[in-house]
C-alpha cells in the first residue's frame, strides 16, 4: 500500500486522516455551511464520524490516500482533501479498463494516474490562499514524487464557484458528464470533468506560485527575505520559490 504522507506548506500542513480527528473535522465543517450546497459536507459529529470511516475504507483498499488540512499558524484542523481514484497501468492492460481492475497502487508502483478531490474548507479560511497551497502541494507530491501522467479534477456542473477555482488552477476543462452520480443536495447531477497533464505541470505550478506570491504584496520587505511573520516566510531553492 501506499505510505501515508505529511506535506508541510506555508499556511498549511495537509496529515494523513485517522479517526483521532473526528472532533477537530467536526467543528471545522459546523461553521457557515452557506457554501457547502453542492458539495458533500458532513454535518455533527456522527456523520462526520462516518465520513472518516468511509475515508479510511477507501485508503485500505488502495485507492484513496486522504488528509486532514491543518492551518499553521492557528494550529486548527480547518478542512479535508484526499487522493482518490488511484490507479497503476499495467501492460498487457485490464479489461475492462478503470480504477480497481489494475494493480493496486504501492510506494515502489505509485499511482499512474489520481483525482484529487473531496476537498472542503471552513468557511472562515475559504479565499485566503489555503485551497491553491493545498492543491500546489498535492500535485507537487503527485507530478514529482508518485510521477503521475494526469490528475484529475471534478465537481458538480452546477457549482460555478468550484469550477472558476479549478480553472484558475491552470487545469483544463474537459467537458460535462451527464447524469453522473447523485447529487448532494438529493437530485443527480451532472459532473464538470477537468484535468492537468504531466507536460502541463511546471505552467501550472508557475501560475500557482505566483498566485501566492501575490499574497505577499503589502508584506514588509523583510517578510519577503523569509523573516518575521510566519504567513509571509518562504524559502528559495534552485532559484525557484517553494512554499
């Protein structure tokens, strides 16, 4: 199986869920839900215990790998995200093709292809940079660690919000899936598929970094060169910025 990782940023930390953090999720998920309609929140602390579980069943079965969002400088669990949909491809290939029918996905055969996903934030920390350093960090670990040719993204065709924020991403639309899955609201619904290649990953961690450094502006110089408040702290290597 895959090894659960730790992948430290500068406003956040994404730590391998457990069970352990069904309180901290359970009050990161209770404050305004206003923004949570289409997308599948869990509500007190039952159903965010369920949610859990549901979470650890996939990663037991090799094909999800799911994290807790940890805000640095609060120390407060603030969301959840995951890979998902993990799959090797093997030669001769599977038939039927899809997710399960290959190998399972290990450390020493790493996902071929993934999805990230199942991503939601308290509404306190949502806009404020937390999303695009999760999503630089996961595909940082996905396109330079596991190697991965595509990652996947999706979301509820009617969530025009989500969808700007994933192409802002850089990611690219690939079209609408019609009567998909069911609908977390109680309807079906129809899912916006987008995704970004290997060959399209240094473009869109470039527009990610940049998107950070933006955050910067207004910052005192010496916050610039890595001093002082932690938010602003960063670090150069091989003269590129890494958060």
């Amino acid at each position: 199986m895959l090894t659960p990782v730790r992948l430290p940023g500068r406003l956040i930390c994404l730590e391998p869920m457990t069970i352990d953090h069904v309180n901290d999720l359970c009050n990161a998920a209770s404050e305004d839900r206003s923004t949570y309609t289409y997308t599948n929140v869990p509500f007190g602390l039952e159903e965010t215990k369920r949610y859990i579980e549901g979470a650890l069943m996939s990663f037991a079965k090799g094909r999800a790998l799911p994290f807790v969002v940890r805000h640095i400088e609060t120390d407060r669990i603030i969301g959840t995200t995951r890979f998902l949909d993990l799959e090797v491809f093997s030669w001769p290939p599977p038939w039927p093709p899809g997710v399960a029918n290959g190998p399972t996905p290990t450390d020493e055969t790493p996902p071929s292809v993934a999805e990230i996903g199942s991503t939601w934030f308290a509404s306190s920390v949502q806009r404020t940079g937390v999303n695009t350093e999760c999503k630089l960090l996961m595909l940082t670990h996905a396109f330079e660690s596991w190697h991965t040719i595509r990652v996947t993204l999706k979301t509820d065709a009617r969530n025009t919000r989500s969808r700007s924020s994933i192409q802002r991403l850089g990611a690219t639309f690939e079209g609408i899936r019609r009567a998909h899955a069911p609908a977390s609201d109680g309807g079906i619904r129809d899912t916006a598929y987008f995704s970004i290649l290997a060959e399209e990953w240094p473009a869109v961690r470039t527009n990610l970094l940049e998107r950070l450094q933006k955050g910067l502006r207004g910052c005192p110089k010496s916050h610039e060169n890595g001093e002082g408040h932690p938010r602003c702290n960063f670090v150069k290597q091989k003269e590129t910025i890494l958060w």
